[in-house]
C-alpha cells in the first residue's frame, strides 16, 4: 500500500489531544458523600474498575478515529503498475498497438472487437499527463499512425481511421519494433496492446525480442465471443474430379462461442448452386465433421462455397474453393514397345479402372522422331532411346500451349538426345549408369520443397517408399527442383517449368530391374497427383493466403491480349502480363472470396483467398505462456468490459482506499459516541434516591 499524499501524516500529532484530556480527567476530583465505608470498598472492586476500563477503550476509539481520518486524508491506495506520485513528476512515452486483423472483426453486442479498442484508447488517453509522448501503431499493415503529445488535436482522428482488414496481424514484431524505436524518450514507458492474442510468439521473436526493465506492458484483450460458428478445414476425398463422378467433401465446424446453437443450416453451393444441406446443432467447444457429396455441375471452373449462418465472426462462415472439373484427361504413353510400357499401362488403369476418366493412347517409338501432341493433355515418356532435333520441337510446342511431360529415363547414350533438348527444354543432363551391386538404394522425399508430395508422404508408411536397384545420375541445374532423392542425394524425381507446361523427370524407370516402385501402394496416388498437374489447372485454380501474390500462367499467345481480375466484391483490375515469364501476376487479394481472370473478355479461370489460419478463432493465450518473455512485474492482463477504464486506473496507479477509511472513521465515532453518552436510566434513578 502507497500513499498519494504522504504530507498528510503531519497531522498525526492531533493524536495528543485525546491522550492529554484523557490524563487531565485522570487529576479532576469530585467530592461525594457515603453513608459508609462498605460502599466505598464495593465501588473500587466492581465499579470503578468497569468506569476506568470505559474510559480506555473510548480514549482508543478515539485514537483510531483520528488515525482514520489522517489515513483517508493520505489517500491510500493499492500498490498499482506505476505509483500516482512517480509518474507526475517524470517524463513518460506511451506506446499503443491496436490491432486491425482480420480476426478483430468479431463482434459483441453489435460493436467489432477493434471498434470497442478505438473506444476504450480514446477514454484511456485523459489518465496520462498532456506532456506524455503518445505512440500509436496498427498492426495490419504496421504503420505508426499518430506519434505525438497527448495534447494534439490530431491524436483521436489517427484512431477513428483505423480500418479493420481481413489480413494477419504479426502482433508480436509489431510489439519488438515499436519498443525498440529510438526517439521514444520517456523515463516512464508504458506499452498497451489491444488484441485477442489467439497466437502464441514464434521463436524468432523470442530471441530477437527485448526491452528495458522500465517498461511496462498491458495486454487488453477480449473475452469469447457470444456466438461463432467456423468452419476450420475443408478436404476433398476423393481423387477424380470429373463429370461423370460425386465430388466427396469433408467439411469440419468448430463451435467456438459461448452459447449453445441449434437448427443450424450447413450449405455446399456450386457456381451460386445449392447443391447440399446439413441442418444440426452444436455445443460450446465442440467439432462435427460433415461429408458433402455432389456432382458437378459442369466442366471447367467449378466454384465452391461452404457456407454457414450469419454470427459474432463473419470471416469463418464461408468457404471458398475453385475446382477444376476436366471430362477427360487425353494421355499418351510413348515407349519403345508394348512390353516396355506394360508396368506403366498397370499403374494408369488402377487409376482409372473403367477408363471413364483417362483417355490412353499408346505410341511405340523407341527413338522419337516427330511427335504429334494437338490432341493430348499429357505425355508420359517411358525408356525412349533418343530424339530428333524436331521431336524436341514438337515436345517445346507441347509444353507452350500448356501441355505436360512425365519421363522416366532408361540407360540410352547422351549423344542419342538432341542437344536442343537440355538447352531448349532444360532438361538434366545424364552422367552414367548407378547399379546398387546387390544391395538397394533407399529413397527420401525433400519434404519443405515438395508441394505435390507432403500430403502423399503423410499417407503412406515409411515401408511404401521404394528401393532402387539402377538409375542413372544427372547433373542439375538452379532451375531445377528435386522432389524425391536418393539416401546418397541423388535425384530421382524432379521438375522442370516451361512456360504453363510442367515436366516430371524420373532418373530410374517401372521397371523390376530398375525399381521395385511399380509393386508400392504409393505409385498410384503418386502417377495420379502428377497427372493431375501436367493436364489440370489445379495450378492456377490453387488458393492464396489474402494479400499474398496470385501467378497464374499463361500461354505465350496469350501474352499480348487483355486481362481483367475482378475481386469477389466486383472491382475490376487491369492486368500486365509478364512477358519473360509467360504469367500475370496479381498483387491485389485482399479481399475473402474467389477472384475471377478473364482473357480478352472470356472466363480464363478463378481461385480463392485464404484467411490465415491465425485469424481463425482459438483459445487465447495466457500469462503463462509469455512467461519466459515477459519479466512477472512488467506486464499486466487486463479484461476489456464495462469497468475497463476503473480497472485500468486502478492497475496502473493501485485501487483507491480512502473510502474504506473513511467508513472505519465512522464506524469509530460511533462507537465512541455510544460508549461516552451518559446512562439516563441510571441517572433518574441515583435522583429518585438521592435523598
């Protein structure tokens, strides 16, 4: 406990005024008469010992009523963040970050969770001395909004423009970089951050981060909200999209709110289509998980939105997703002959068993001379001894309109490929033959740098991964991006990007005397992803995190027409393509939604936005989480709610006790007053026998 003014305690010298009197009663004799002796002796043994024990306790109620007083009067308070009389004499910088990410768009009671913080910080700022240096920072984008005394008239028109973004907020950098400022020059320096802090510190910021000791955090947050549904994860179960087949989706919804909801409805809609309906209800903190199916509605892009019903957070409750439907995939299978391709011709129809999805052609060329590719998605190029300087043409031709190439390279001479072929196509140029000798290479997959091959890796065991007893080693360039490798690091399956075309290069072929790949669980899954890339958009139809660059690739005929984006709230953006690398690139997705590309007019094809998976609502972190950041006595928690300027004054500087004083003072004089006042009844009777 502190005091606001010590001073105060100059008057406990009135203590002495109830002590003297007291002492002086003590020498003031009254003469009174007795009949006899007996009474005297009866008085001092009960009477006068009760009277003296009287005056005692009044002259204590007394004392402890001036004491009483003198302690209200020294206003006492709670000992706070930092003591009322510290800070009006030293110089103070204060620090705010209100955070404007996408998840402070939540609501109670009708108001956003980043309206209630601009609220709260304009009422705040009257408990800070005028002198004090005001700091102001939003956190999406980081910007220092307002820097400044608290005296300037421009301080509260910085907070009211505060927009709210769908973006993520990096709250703990935000945090570091402010502090850190250089001409943030206060002797007191206190930091308020106004968030939901739903993320934890990386580690990152953990080393980097730092701060004198005489800073002072408040952390102000926002309790649950009343009513939220959100949908956390949207998964496709099935690995054909086409047509003629149901489109299986797996759609899980967290209840993170309070309050219990029922007769919610659950949508799956195609292109503005309802296409699915779940009606249920949900529990605080409970998860369901839904399985939609549906058929498409037609080929092309396929636009798919999961939707719920309006609450507290808007941003949860949909989820959009572009598919991209093909009827038919046209591949062709080109080899030496029938029994060369057989292990890969297996492999396709356990993709496709009723040939209702891949539509194989079969092309024997043991060195490829011309190839004639208008009419195919794919190729898939199995232990060819060579090729033409005009086959590399026709393979280039293939890949600028978009085509793809998988290829499985067998033991033929270098001197058998067109030179054209490594540097036109860039295609990794073979050193020799590599057999194991009897024993078996293992292989690993370059999990970080694979985006086709994490999820496959999950799925599969580690006993589903192949041996390899021969392959052939290449050399590799910067262009080129390994995938899966050997245990000694050679490459095994790598890509090649020409234009929107995609090449799959495998150093080892299907081949029982190659690999044992052909008889693992995982080629199907494995053969069916990469045909999927090379003959899909799946590419271009992929979802971005919002605000992050969209590239969509396009066709170098292409290159010259227009491009137009429209954002899923109708703006239209016109689009220069980059022309070195055959892409447009949209830079502006911050919008929740899918964006449309169209060519010279015509629907090219759409992909969805992302909110990050920070912003989707979860358990907030506590005090104990940031305990090995914060030092325990420079960071408070506080509540945002009714009382939250009291609670925060109270925090700061300590609750005030002079109140409490204040009644025991009463409380004091009342009962001296009862003790001090003459017994009436007494009296009339010592008058009635007075005689």
């Amino acid at each position: 406990m502190t005091f606001l003014f010590p001073s105060a305690f100059w008057l406990l010298g009135f203590l002495s005024l109830p002590i003297i009197i007291h002492i002086l009663n003590r020498f003031k004799l009254r003469k009174v008469e007795f009949s006899s002796i007996s009474l005297i002796e009866e008085l001092k043994s009960s009477a006068i010992y009760t009277l003296n024990l009287k005056k005692i306790l009044i002259l204590l109620l007394r004392l402890l009523f001036i004491v009483s007083l003198i302690l209200m009067f020294a206003r006492p308070v709670t000992k706070g963040f930092i003591p009322g009389w510290f800070a009006a004499e030293q110089d103070a910088s204060l620090v705010i970050i209100i955070d404007n990410s996408a998840s402070m768009t939540a609501s109670r009671n009708g108001k956003s969770f980043l309206d209630i913080s601009k609220h709260e910080v304009m009422a705040l700022l009257p408990n800070f001395k005028k002198e004090t240096q005001v700091i102001i920072s939003q956190t999406c984008p980081p910007k220092i909004v307002f820097n400044g005394l608290n005296i300037s008239s421009d301080i509260r028109n910085s907070i009211k423009y505060i927009e709210p973004t769908n973006d993520y907020d990096n709250l703990w950098e935000t945090i570091n970089n402010v502090t850190l400022k250089e001409d943030i020059r206060g002797v007191i320096k206190e930091c308020i951050v106004f968030s939901d802090f739903m993320h934890f510190p990386d580690s990152s910021f953990i080393e980097d981060f730092k701060f004198e000791n005489n800073w002072k955090f408040y952390f102000m947050r926002h309790g649950k909200m009343d009513k939220n549904l959100g949908i956390s994860n949207v998964s496709f179960l099935n690995r054909m999209k086409i047509l003629s087949q149901l489109i299986s989706i797996e759609t899980d919804i967290k209840n993170t709110g309070l309050y219990n909801l029922e007769n919610i409805p659950i949508e799956l809609s195609f292109n503005d289509q309802r296409v699915g309906q779940v009606i249920t209800e949900f529990k605080p903190d409970i998860g369901k998980s839904f399985l939609f199916q549906a058929y498409p509605i037609k080929d092309g892009i396929l636009e798919s939105v999961i939707s719920l019903p309006q609450d507290d957070y808007l941003l949860d409750n949909k989820w959009y997703q572009t598919i991209s439907i093909m009827d038919k995939i046209n591949c062709g299978v080109i080899g030496p002959n029938s029994q060369d391709i057989s292990l890969v011709e297996m492999v396709l129809q356990s993709i496709d068993p009723d040939a209702s999805f891949l539509n194989i052609s079969r092309i024997f060329q043991p060195k490829i001379k011309r190839l004639f590719l208008d009419d195919l998605d794919v190729v898939l190029i199995h232990n060819v001894e060579g090729i033409s300087e005009k086959g590399v043409q026709d393979l280039e031709s293939f890949l600028k309109k978009g085509g793809g190439v998988i290829w499985f390279h067998g033991g033929s001479s270098l001197e058998d490929f067109h030179s054209d072929l490594f540097s036109k196509l860039d295609f990794p140029t073979q050193e020799k033959m590599v057999t194991s000798g009897g024993g078996v290479f293992n292989t690993e997959v370059i999990s970080d740098r694979s985006y086709f091959l994490q999820d496959l890796q999950k799925r599969t065991i580690e006993k589903e991964l192949p041996e390899i007893f021969k392959y052939i080693k290449v050399a590799t360039s910067p262009n080129h991006k390994v995938h899966w490798q050997l245990n000694n690091e050679d490459p095994l399956l790598l890509e090649i990007s020409k234009g929107i075309g995609n090449i799959f290069y495998f150093s080892t072929l299907l081949n029982f005397g190659w690999t044992d790949l052909p008889i693992r669980g995982m080629i199907v899954p494995l053969l069916y992803r990469l045909l999927i890339l090379t003959g899909t958009d799946e590419v271009n139809t992929a979802p971005v995190l919002i605000n992050e660059p969209k590239i969509i690739d396009i066709k170098e005929s292409y290159l010259n027409n227009s491009w137009q984006v429209v954002s899923p709230t109708g703006k239209t953006e016109l689009i220069v393509p980059n022309y070195d690398k055959e892409i447009i690139k949209i830079a502006e997705t911050n919008e929740l939604g899918i964006y449309e590309v169209y060519n010279n007019g015509k629907h090219f094809t759409s992909f969805p936005t992302r909110l990050h998976y920070n912003e989707y609502p979860r358990q907030s972190i506590i005090e104990e989480n940031l305990k090995s950041i914060f030092i325990k006595n420079n960071l408070r928690w506080i509540r945002i709610d009714e009382k939250f300027n009291k609670v925060f004054s109270e925090t700061r500087h300590g609750k005030s006790l002079w109140k409490m004083f204040l009644i025991l003072a009463i409380i004091f004089l009342l009962l001296e007053t009862i003790l001090s006042a003459p017994n009436t009844n007494k009296l009339k009777i010592e008058n009635f026998d007075g005689s």
